[in-house]
C-alpha cells in the first residue's frame, strides 16, 4: 500500500509542476507582442441554463506576422479547446469579433494564444491538486 501512496504522490507533483508551467506561460503570454487576428471559424454560445456561463465548440483564427500568415486553435494555456468558460474570462477578447487580439511568442509566431493571465480555472485546478496531494502525504505519515 505504502508504495502505490508513493507512486500517487509522485504522479500528482508531475500534474502540479505541469499546472505551474501552464500558470507561468499564461501569464508570460501577456507580454508577447499583439497583433489583430480574424476569427476563421467559431462557434460560441452563452449557455442559458448556466448564467454566465459560454461553451466554446470550435474556435480558429488567423494572424500575420512580418508578413507570413499563421492559424491557430489555441485560446490561452490551459484552456481546452471544446468546454465550458465562464463569460467574463472571453468577454473581453470577442468583444470586437471578428477581429481579436493575438498573442504570439516573438522567437515562434506560429506559438500564439487569445486569452493570457491566470483565470479561475487555473487556481481551481491548483487546488484540487493541492487537496490531493494533501491527502497522500497524510495517508503516507499514519502509516
């Protein structure tokens, strides 16, 4: 028993440090430099049995950089590509839709994203891990 506790917790610390990376990136992706990018293809709907509530089904969009033309799926870091977002997190980058702001990375335009920052996902999935890792290490200790 003690070792599966061990292999759990060291699968959970793998999850956490790739949370952590996503956290970082996010919110150094808002000091890449900006471009304005088209929404290729989008379907985005306020879900009206969840107030506030936004389910992103797909999302594509294009942008130029020093000339050379880029598509993209990507939203922000560790935002899924299909799921549920809360309204305020995407107000503000549809709120000129079509037209969006870009976000790319300068050494890899082809590397861009929509949405930057920490959001509310992020501190949650945070903290179930957290939680988690908790409750291994003070199974581990009572053993």
């Amino acid at each position: 028993m003690e070792v599966v506790l061990y292999l759990a917790l060291l699968v959970v610390i793998v999850f956490f440090l790739i949370e952590l990376r996503t956290i970082i990136w996010s919110l150094l992706s808002a000091k890449w430099p900006t471009c304005i990018g088209v929404l290729d293809k989008w379907n985005i709907q306020r879900d009206e049995m969840k107030e506030g509530a936004t389910v992103i089904d797909s999302l594509k969009y294009k942008y130029s950089v020093s000339g050379k033309e880029y598509t993209s799926e990507s939203i922000g870091f560790g935002f899924p590509t299909v799921s549920l977002y809360s309204q305020r997190a995407l107000d503000k980058a549809f709120e000129n839709a079509p037209n969006v702001t870009v976000y790319y990375r300068r050494s890899k335009p082809n590397e861009s994203v929509i949405v930057t920052g920490i959001r509310a996902y992020h501190s949650f999935r945070l903290f179930v891990i957290t939680i988690v890792i908790c409750f291994i290490y003070v199974s581990l200790i009572n053993l």
